[in-house]
C-alpha cells in the first residue's frame, strides 16, 4: 500500500556497483514494499537503473536520483521534463496537456530529456530486489 507521502524515484547506477548502491538506497530511504526493479539499459548493457517507491527524505534525493513516473501498462518509466519535451516534439514545439501520446511506442523504455533532447532507452527487467 503506497503511502500519501511516497514517491517514485530512479537511481542510476553501472552493472558492477548497482548492489552496493541498493544497499545504501535501503538504508537512506523508507522503500515502500521493500521492493527496488532493477532495470538494464539495452542501449548500454552497462547502465542500470534502479526504481523504488519511497516515503519522501526531505528534500534532498540520493546522489544520482531522479523523480520519475510510470506507465504500468506500457513497462515505461520518464521524468515529468522528458514528457514536455516529447509533446513539444510530436506537437509542434507546443507544450499542451491534452496532447495524447502514442505510449505504444515507447513500450519497455526510459524517456529522459536534457538540454532540450528526448532519450528514448530501451530497458529489460533483470530482477525485483527484495529488501530484507
């Protein structure tokens, strides 16, 4: 059960740290269900991302961590940014909430945007990280 002061967050990590830093993310925040989704970039077998439900620490947010959003349906993760710049994309530099998305196409993906670009990262679950 999601607590009203829980939210979805990404810690980015590489193939060979990304258990120490479940271990640390345990430890710094409250994660809901105890569960992180440990997530392979299948751009960069290399790359990692962590994903967790957790109660809120202030403002301050573990190194390497974003605020994310989830389309369950679709297995996509994004960041509220990548979502402006993808509408501004698709609908002609207009930023608009009624905008609908072909969310399709993004199946299995992270949408993150930076300087004003859109990156669409194909992703595979690898595993569900249990919390102890």
């Amino acid at each position: 059960m999601a607590t009203v002061n829980a939210q979805l967050l990404c810690t980015f990590a590489k193939q060979h740290t990304y258990q120490a830093e479940i271990e640390a993310l345990s430890e710094y925040y409250n994660i809901i269900e105890h569960k992180i989704y440990v997530l392979q970039s299948g751009a960069n077998r290399e790359d990692i991302f962590l994903t967790y439900n957790a109660e809120k620490n202030g403002s301050q947010f573990y190194p390497n961590t974003i605020s994310v959003h989830r389309k369950k349906e679709f297995n996509i993760i994004y960041s509220i940014n990548a979502l402006n710049e993808l509408i501004k994309e698709q609908n002609n530099g207009v930023i608009s909430n009624t905008f609908q998305i072909n969310w399709e196409e993004y199946r299995n993906s992270f949408i993150t945007a930076r300087d004003g670009k859109v990156k669409i990262t194909p992703t595979r679950l690898m595993k569900i990280y249990q919390i102890t």
